[in-house]
C-alpha cells in the first residue's frame, strides 16, 4: 500500500472505511490522519466510477494545506481536484466547481452557505457527494457549523434517504464534554458517534508502532513564587475601589477579587443592569472597570509597561468624547495616577516573576544549539503581540539567535492576521528563517507545523482536547512540553485536571468500542432522534421568539448614552448576514473613522468605521454595496432596544425579538434616486 507503507497501524484503521462504513479516526496529533483520510479517497474514486469527495475543514488556512501537501501530491495526477476557501473566486460557483470536480477541498462554512443557497451554479445537495472527510471532527456538536451539516445529513438519513455520503471523520481527541465521570464521558463520546453517524475507530494491534511513532513530549512544571510586592497592580487596585465607592453599590452587588475572570463576569453583568436600568454611571463605571481588570490580568501575565500600555491606549481616545460627570469623574481619575502608574510600571525590581522564568525556559533549549524550535502558547491576541515585543527587545534571548513572530487567528480588524500574512509566517517557520513562533490556539489544531523541541503554555487554562493538540506539536526526539506557571496557581491545576480527562477519554472510546453493535446503533439512532425533535421545537420557539413586537414598535438606543437613533423598521438584511439602517436621516447621528482593511466581496466593499456622533460608542462600519449604496453596517451589541415590554439588550441580531426584513435593491434604488429610471 504506496500511501501507508511505512505505518501498519494508519492501515488497521482504515479497513472499516475502505469497506463503506462512516467511521471517526482517533490517531494522535502527528498520528497521519490525513494521509489515511488521502489513502481512503483514494480508493474510494478508484472502486466508485463517478463519485466525488468533499473534505471539510475548520480553518481557512488548513484548505491550501491539505490541498498542496496532502491531497494534491497523492491524487492530483488522475483525479479533478479543487481548493476552495473565502478569498477565492471559486466559492461564488460551489456548485458548478463541484459538478467539474472529482475532490473539493473547502471550509464546512462554504458548503453549509452552499447547501442553504438556493441559485443555480451555487446550490449543492449533500446527495451529489459520495464521501465526506470531515477535519478535527470532534468539533461536531451543539451550534458549530460541522453540525449543521451533519444535522441535515441525520434527518435525511431518518426520512429514509439513501443517496448520502460516507462519512470519515478525523480527530486527536473527542474530548469528555466537559463531562468528570466515566458514564458523562461515554455519553459525550457517543454523541459525537451520533451527530457523525459514525462508530470510532483507533488503533488496537498496532498500538505500540504507534507509540513509537508519535513520542511523548517531556512534560515539566516551570513554577515560579507569587510577586513579593506589586505596587503596580496595588495602586491599581486602589483605583478600582475608588470607583467602586463612587458607584455607590450597597450590599446587594458583592463583587469578586479584582484581577480575576470571576471578577470580569461581575462588570459585565453590571454593565448590562447599568444599560437595562438606563443607569449611565453603572454602564459607563463597569466599562472602565473592566479595562483596570484587563491592565491586572496582563500584569499578571506579562509586563508591567504592557498593561500600563493597554490603559493609556484605552484612555487617549476618551477625553474628545466624555459628555457628562460620569465621563470627567473616570478620566479625571485616569489622568491624576498617570505619571505614578508610569514610574511604578518601570521600577524592574517589581516586574514579574514569571518572565524572569520563560526566558530561563526559552534559553534552556534555545542554547542548546542553532536548529531549536519552539512554539509559545499565550491566550490573547494582546498577549501574543506584548510576548513578541519582550522577545524582540531581550538581550539574552537576541544573542541566543531566537527569530521569533506572532502566529493568530485570521480574520478583519486590527489585531487580526491576515490569511497571506499566516501562510508567510508558517513557511518561515517551516524554512528555519524563524524558529520561534508566539501563538494563540490557532497553532493547537491542524497546522503542519515542523518538528519542535520545546512547546511552553503561557498562561492558559484551556480543556483537554487543546493540551494534547499542543503537546502534539512537540514531535522532535527528546522535546519538551513546559507550563510555566505561579506556585498554587489554576494553570497548574487545570493541566493536572487535564491529564486525568485525557486518561478518561481514552476509557470512555474504550467502552463506546466494547458495546455490541446492536446496543451501539440502537443507542446512536435514539440520539439521532432526539437531537432532531429538540431542534424542531427549539426552531419554533426561535419562530416564535422572532416575532414577539413588530419592527415599528422596537426603537434602538446608542449602548453608550442611551440617545435613540433608528427604529427597528428601519433596519434590513443583505445576505442573510448584515444588518443595515437604511433610514436615510441615520447618517446625522454617527461620525466615520478609518476605513476598514477588508477585501471586496461579490457584491460589496467595506468602508469606514462608524461611531456615535454622541459619545463616540463604535457601531459597526459602513459597506458599498453593488458600488451604489453607501449603506451603515451595525453590530446589535452596540445598541440597547427600547420594546413594549422595557429595555432588552441582545449580543447577536439572531437573538432579537423582531422580525428585520430582506434588503430589496431595487426598492432602495428607486427610493434612493427617484428619477434613475425615467
């Protein structure tokens, strides 16, 4: 077998698959996965003239991947294949590409927008595919985007369809759901068996090749002593109370320790009461407050400059925009500690312990020799760029030859990479000219990352699924996986807690195995059926729900100053995907900013910012639709609505309790330029 001559057990685990039966594959990071995914496609189009495989994966980047180094070197001489992700043209004609392929590579997002779109040359049927590879399945469950399509496959499948694709899932670890005991653990497993159609499969006779294939990583605790002192974050602290005293709480609001997650829950929950309440100074105190909490959690995870940073960044936006006592009071407060926060975030004799303990950490294998490579784990986006800024600046870990760069999620903003700028830094990992890559999870899952001797997590509480994928990555012989972490700290005990539910995983696949086949469909089948019937009525609740005030009754404030600005009328929907006002007298109360680094989509563009002329709250952005309407994009969270039944406040437009109707152009058009078509 050309494709798995080298590892017998990536051939034990495909026998079900190549005998037609869905089945997940539970191999290690680093296990071959995907190559046993190619070897099965592979037999697949050779046995069954005509048919055509889709393999679905959950992040842009793993498209090109799977495409260039995967299934194009193994498939791409006899077969039509085909990769297809959001910044390529061939998404707009899923349909037609999928007709004049053999094998589609795309995100599960393409096919979900394509299984749902009705126009020809983009609509397919699930029934048109024969096989369905699905990548990292185990994020098949609940709202994820995996489900939706398996949903659709599971309730054909009920309704007694026979023209469904075969189904091989793929995946390090199912994880335990969250669940802490073996008989928890089992249901979560057979769940994810059910929303895949599929039993699991793993590696039994060859267990020990295996193991010899993928070895352990070396896994030690880099603990370090709390801060003796640390003035910075007192005074902090000591700000935070002061506004705590001028909200004026009372007892009924115990709030938690300052410069915890617990504690952020509290001011987010304050928030909303403030805007709930039409309470400005509630909403508006809760708001700062959290950007202190933030300063504390950077101040405990990196620098003392770096969450001094974050502060003066927030804060150098504020004084152009404050319109009330509330505003003054929190700026003011601001701008008297200023110059005492700077000079304490710069005394080094209180920084924080745990850098002294990374840069040991890095240096211990960085010295060792030029070919070291190493990933570090941190969990923001800011603490990615805060990390990289302390390696550029490090004498020590300069002179050790460390060539490091931040890896994170693509997407549009800011802070945000862009797909190009991903792939880049990925090939000059893959090359050397980097060799240490400073990551948010985006790194965890599915990259194929080289062989490196050190993985260090920085500061995470993550489950399961996400350590074993990140000790996965350190594959070089006699490589190391370091938590580096505060004596007593949760990293630690989370990694512990880990460890204990990664074993519980490995049992409860165990007892999913052992069950009789007609135990085990009996069971999947009943889980199929009750998913179904949950959805029904959770779909007519939502019908329901959606319905409950007509438009011209629900009025939109501003989240920051409560100013009305639009009725819920005035708001349609392009695409089924953003939410514009297209009240022409809208425009007068919101001021636009820098334009947005997007790419042009079929029918649009995006343009500016867009804030309230009022207080300066950011809205959303405008968009050039069909390069005529210049129309405001807005995000729901950004606005309070006022209904019938009181102030109601929603994080997403699929949670409101009004009906927005369709953008029509042609409406617009005439209604926009009255005489376009005289």
């Amino acid at each position: 077998i050309e494709l798995l001559q080298k590892h017998l057990y990536q051939e034990e685990v495909v026998q079900r698959a190549l005998r037609g039966d869905n089945i997940i594959i539970w191999l290690p990071t680093g296990g071959g996965k995907t190559r046993a995914a190619v070897y099965v496609a592979k037999k697949h189009l050779e046995n069954n003239p005509g048919a055509k495989v889709a393999v679905l994966v959950n992040k842009v980047h793993l498209v090109d991947q799977h495409y260039n180094k995967e299934f194009k070197p193994y498939l791409g001489r006899d077969y039509s294949l085909v990769p297809i992700s959001g910044d390529c043209d061939q998404k707009d004609f899923f349909g037609c590409e999928v007709k004049n392929s053999d094998l589609v590579i795309c995100t599960a997002q393409i096919l979900e927008n394509a299984l749902t779109n009705q126009e020809e040359g983009k609509h397919v049927e699930l029934s048109q595919f024969t096989l369905l590879i699905i990548d990292e399945c185990h994020h098949t469950h609940k709202e994820g985007v995996y489900n939706k399509i398996m949903r659709r496959y599971v309730a054909q499948k009920l309704k007694g369809e026979r023209r469904l694709p075969q189904i091989l899932g793929l995946t390090a670890s199912p994880g335990t759901g969250g669940a802490k005991s073996i008989k928890g653990a089992v249901e979560h497993v057979l769940q994810i068996c059910a929303n895949l159609d599929s039993v699991i499969v793993s590696s039994k006779v060859y267990a020990p090749e295996l193991k010899k294939k993928v070895p352990r990583p070396r896994k030690r605790f880099d603990i370090v002593d709390r801060r003796p002192q640390d003035p910075f974050g007192d005074h902090l602290k000591f700000m935070m109370q002061f506004i705590h005293d001028f909200m004026a709480l009372g007892p009924d609001f115990p709030v938690r320790e300052f410069g915890t997650q617990e504690y952020e829950a509290d001011v987010v929950i304050l928030e909303k009461k403030g805007v709930t309440d039409r309470n400005r100074l509630l909403a508006q105190c809760s708001l700062h407050l959290r950007q202190y909490n933030d300063a504390l959690l950077i101040n405990d995870t990196v620098r003392m400059v770096d969450a001094f940073r974050v502060l003066e960044s927030y804060y150098s936006t504020k004084s152009s925009t404050a319109m009330d006592g509330t505003d003054f009071f929190l700026l003011g407060l601001y701008q008297e500690n200023k110059v005492e926060l700077r000079k304490l975030a710069g005394d080094a004799r209180f920084e924080n312990p745990k850098m002294g303990k990374l840069q040991n950490t890095l240096l211990e294998q960085f010295d060792q020799g030029e070919h070291s490579r190493g990933i570090l784990f941190s969990k923001t986006r800011k603490s990615t760029h805060c990390l990289y800024d302390w390696v550029s600046n490090n004498p020590a870990l300069q002179r050790a030859g460390i060539r490091a760069a931040i890896l994170t999620g693509a997407g549009n903003g800011i802070n945000y990479m862009t797909q190009n700028e991903q792939k880049d830094t990925i090939r000059k990992f893959r090359l050397g000219s980097l060799n240490l890559l400073i990551s948010t999870s985006v790194a965890e899952e599915g990259l194929d990352i080289p062989e490196c001797n050190l993985v260090v997590r920085y500061g995470l509480l993550t489950n399961e699924i996400a350590q074993q994928q990140a000790s996965g990555r350190a594959r070089a012989s006699d490589s190391v996986y370091s938590v580096v972490a505060q004596a007593g700290g949760r990293e630690v005990r989370r990694e512990l807690l880990n460890e204990c539910l990664e074993d519980l995983t490995g049992r409860a696949i165990g007892e999913v195995q052992r069950m009789e086949p007609r135990e085990f469909q009996m069971k999947i089948t009943d889980l199929q059926k009750e998913a179904l019937l949950t959805r029904q009525l959770t779909e007519q609740l939502k019908s329901k729900k959606k319905s409950r005030f007509s438009a011209a009754m629900v009025q939109l404030s501003c989240r920051g100053c409560f100013v009305l600005v639009a009725f819920g009328n005035d708001i349609k929907v392009i695409e089924n995907a953003h939410h514009v006002n297209i009240n022409p007298d809208f425009e007068r109360y919101y001021h636009t900013g820098g334009k947005i680094p997007l790419k042009t989509f079929e029918d649009w563009e995006s343009g500016r910012v867009i804030s309230c002329a009022a207080c300066g709250k950011q809205w959303g952005m405008e968009m050039v639709y069909k390069k005529i309407a210049l129309l405001p994009i807005l995000a729901i969270e950004n606005f309070a609505m006022e209904t019938p039944e009181g102030r109601k406040l929603a994080k997403k437009w699929k949670d409101v309790e009004f009906t927005v109707k369709e953008f029509n152009f042609n409406t617009y058009c005439s209604n926009k330029f009255p005489n376009m078509f005289d």
